[in-house]
C-alpha cells in the first residue's frame, strides 16, 4: 500500500487535507468494506498527485499553453476509477462493489477511455475551461461550498463570486455546446441540436414533445440537455455523473450531507454584506422569527379564548367575581403549546386528569362543565381521571412509529432523483422502509440501500453499515427512478411495517 505523497509547501498540504476527503468518500464507495476503501484511496491520491504534478512539471505548461486536464479534486477522483478498473484486471475485484465490477465491465465505462469525441460532455467540457473557473464550478456545484468560503479559497472577491460563478456557468455551457456539436452522431441527433440549444437557453421554454420522446431514447442528447440547461437545478447531477461516472449521484448526495456538516453549529463563518458575522445574522433571524411565532401564538389564543367566552351578564359577572367553577384563565388551556418537531406523546395530553379537578380541561359556552356519558360514551384519554392507560390509548392518531421526508432532488425528462429521510422514535437494529407510487414510477438504482419493487409497491432495506438506528435518529437514502406521465409524491410510507407520517 502506497504511502500518501509528501506536500511540497503549506499551500499544498492544505489542498491535499481537502482533497483527501473527498477521494475517501468516493472510494468508500466504490468497495466493499473501510479497509479495501482506505486501500483504494491512498492508490489514487498517489495516482492522482503524481499526475497532477507530472502536468504541473511539461515544459508546454511553463511555456504558456494551457494543459487540458481537471481540477486537483476531480481529477484525483477519476483517479479512483481508474485504480478501481487496475483492481478489477488484476484480479483483486473482489474489494469492489459488485454494481461498480458490472459497470467496469460495460460500454458505460468504455465510454471515458475511448476515443475523446465519444467521452460525456461534462467530462470534456470541463476540461476545455481554465483550471481556475473549473475548479469554482465543480466547488460550488459538486461538493456544495458556500460561495463566501469558494471565493476564498480561488481568491475572489465575495461580493462579486456570484457573478464570477454565473459567468462560469455559461462559460461551461458554451463549451458543452461546441463539444456537443463536434461529437460524431446520427442525422436524427443532428436535427435536434438547434432546437436543443434554443429550448434549454429560456428558463421558461417548454420542450416539445417530438425531442422530450428523443430525449428519453437518446443517452449522448440527454447528456448535452443536462449540460446545456444551466437553470432547475440539475447541474450538479450532470457534472458528477458525467465525470466521475459509476456513483456520480451518490457522491453528490454524501458531498452535499458533508457540506450540511461543515457548516454546523461552531463553525466561523465570512461576514455578511453587513459586516456581521453570518452566524451572528441567522441567530439575529432565528430570534425574529421566534418573537413572531410566540407573538402568533399568543394571539391566537386571546382570540380563542375570546370565541370560548359565553355572552351575557351572568357570565361577565362571573368573569369579573373570578369565580373558578365557570371561567376559564387566559393562559389555560385555550391557549395551544408551541408545535414540536418530533412525534413524542405530551404528558399533558395523555396521562391523568388531576384529583381536584371536577370537570373538563376545556370550556364550555353554556350548561354543563362536566360531560356526560350520554353526551360522550368514549371519553377522550385526557379526560380520564384513571391512572391505567386504556386499551385503546396507544392507538392515538397522533402516535407513530416513524416520521419521513421525501425530496425531489432533480427531474429530467422520463427519469428523476429523490432522497428519503425516515426519523424513528424508537431504537432500529435493521429497517425496511416501503411506499407506493401513484404513477407507475420505476426505481432503477438505489443508494445507501438495497431495493426491491413489485407493481407500485417498493420496498428499501438497510445496507450493513447504515442498519441501526437510534431512537430519534435518522435514516435516509437516494434512488434514481423513471415515470411517464406524471411524478406525483409516493405515499403509505412505512418502517418495518409501521406506518410514518409526514410524506
């Protein structure tokens, strides 16, 4: 095993400590187990840097020509690829993933060796940009940097990256562009360039319904409408597929869940156009936010308790008297507790009514304040004065095993890409969480879990480094799927057979 390389100066040991996480995650991918992945990424970060250094050193370089290779991260990252296809000819296959030594084994694969005209757009598109520009694109869109600390780190000024990125991006597309019209294709392809190229410069331009059917049929034209269409989200999706390839998708996703960590309580964070800090500001717009919901809530309440409030004089005396038995305090029952983010059961909504209480928590505008079993033969639970929980009181509406998140990542004609993230309220050794979809979809890969799909129904089951969950903890998940017709939110999502709520 290859002994990471040597950093020539501080400049580079930063770069090889952020690079290095990166060709990690991408080859934690790519194998079986932690061992074979520390294994795989210390053969490519040499691979990688050896060539990175070899290109550095071309005298074409030092005289001015610009050498058409990646950024350092994309670069070492194809650099896992290829030490991954070493492994799988020289006989050592059996550390890989098994879905990654069927693509090897492909045309898909053959695809990035073969001849350069015949390479995915994104692949060539980023290596006709300047190594500076690339590198930005492939920061802010791939790995999911905040533009402040991208700029930082290319030496740009923070104020004016937005620009500089957007002028990247449409520098990008333009080289996809040419490329794509320099790629060998067939005259039906052909005739669709222009129309292509038209459709995907509006953000508001319908596609036609001739070249959204080529576009389901033709892989090289759904490439270039992924490249070329720069607004809706999908160019992450199409610069990680076209240039890593096998596991594009999923090193996206992990990359963007890296980010999210990053960026956690803790970390400083570049001032904002105030000059406050960024994390002082969100705190600033949390407590704003926070006084208007507390504010929202106390309202409503005054006005609930004012609805509750029965008219005439009786009861206004007996408001004023502050007799207990008929009035009903402002800040009782009527007014509602804030909204909690997890399924948890509230003592105060289920467990025991108090000894001295001689009626309902809530008031009444007139008769009694005590039902009675006439007017209410099944009690509610938290009217009951028993301390035993009742047959029935586990099966409470508001009681479930499980809560789910479903996103819509990215959607392109005939196929898209979702997430799932499932919170369980008790401990998980192993999970199955399954749904149903209402237009026929079709789950074609999964990530971060095994699949399987009969008619509508899927069902998604734990990998073995993923399987268990604490209580409250989450476990989440990203599939790519075809639809026709319509793609409509999947429903009936259950955990180990439990039903969730929140999809």
């Amino acid at each position: 095993m290859p002994d990471l390389p040597t950093p020539k100066d501080a400049a580079e040991a930063a770069l090889f400590s952020e690079c290095w996480d990166a060709v990690l995650s991408y080859a934690d991918l790519c194998t079986s187990g932690s061992a074979a992945a520390n294994q795989l990424a210390r053969e490519a970060f040499a691979l990688g840097i050896r060539e990175a250094r070899a290109a550095d050193d071309d005298p074409r370089h030092s005289a001015g020509r610009r050498s058409s290779r990646l950024p350092r991260i994309p670069l070492l990252l194809t650099a896992v690829r290829t030490t991954a296809a070493a492994w799988e000819f020289e006989g050592q296959g059996h550390k890989l993933d098994p879905d990654l030594r069927l693509w090897l084994n492909s045309e898909k694969a053959a695809r990035y060796t073969g001849p350069p005209l015949q390479r995915p757009l994104a692949l060539r598109g980023l290596r006709d940009m300047q190594e500076a520009d690339a590198a930005l694109l492939w920061l802010a869109e791939v790995e999911a940097l905040p533009l402040h600390a991208v700029a930082r780190r290319q030496g740009l000024d923070p104020m004016a990256a937005m620009e500089e990125l957007n002028q990247v991006r449409g520098l990008f597309r333009d080289r996809c562009h040419r490329n794509h019209l320099d790629t060998p294709i067939n005259s039906d392809c052909r005739g669709y360039v222009r129309l292509l190229d038209a459709v995907t410069r509006s953000p508001v331009a319908d596609t036609p319904d001739d070249l959204s059917r080529h576009l389901a049929t033709c892989v090289e034209c759904a490439e270039a409408a992924a490249c070329l269409r720069l607004h809706g989200g999908g160019l992450p999706a199409a610069l990680a597929g076209g240039v890593i390839g096998w596991g594009g998708l999923a090193y996206l996703e992990r990359r963007r869940r890296a980010a999210e960590v990053r960026m956690g309580a803790g970390r400083p964070t570049a001032p904002d156009a105030d000059g406050v800090p960024l994390d002082a500001a969100a705190r600033r717009a949390r407590a704003v936010r926070n006084s208007l919901l507390v504010a929202a809530v106390l309202v409503s309440g005054l006005a609930l308790a004012a609805s509750l409030t029965p008219f005439g004089g009786k009861a206004d005396d007996s408001a004023l008297s502050g007799s207990p038995a008929d009035s009903t305090p402002v800040a009782g029952p009527g007014v509602p507790a804030l909204p909690s983010t997890l399924p948890t059961t509230s003592a105060t909504s289920r467990g025991p009514a108090p000894a001295s209480a001689s009626g309902s928590g809530s008031a009444k505008p007139s008769g009694s304040a005590t039902p009675t079993a006439k007017e209410k033969p099944d009690p509610e639970p938290q009217g009951t004065s028993s301390g035993t929980t009742g047959p029935g009181a586990d099966e409470s509406p508001d009681a479930s095993a499980c809560e789910v998140r479903y996103e819509l990542v990215n959607q392109w004609p005939a196929g898209f890409q979702a997430t799932v993230t499932v919170t369980s309220t008790a401990p998980v050794d192993s999970w199955s969480v399954a749904w149903a979809f209402r237009n026929g979809q079709r789950v074609d890969q999964m990530w971060d879990a095994g699949f399987s799909q009969d008619g509508s129904r899927v069902i998604a089951t734990s990998a073995d480094y993923n399987k268990k969950v604490p209580a409250g903890g989450s476990l989440s998940f990203g599939f790519l799927a075809s639809w026709q017709g319509g793609n409509s939110a999947p429903y009936d999502f259950t955990l180990n057979g439990a039903p969730c709520t929140g999809a």
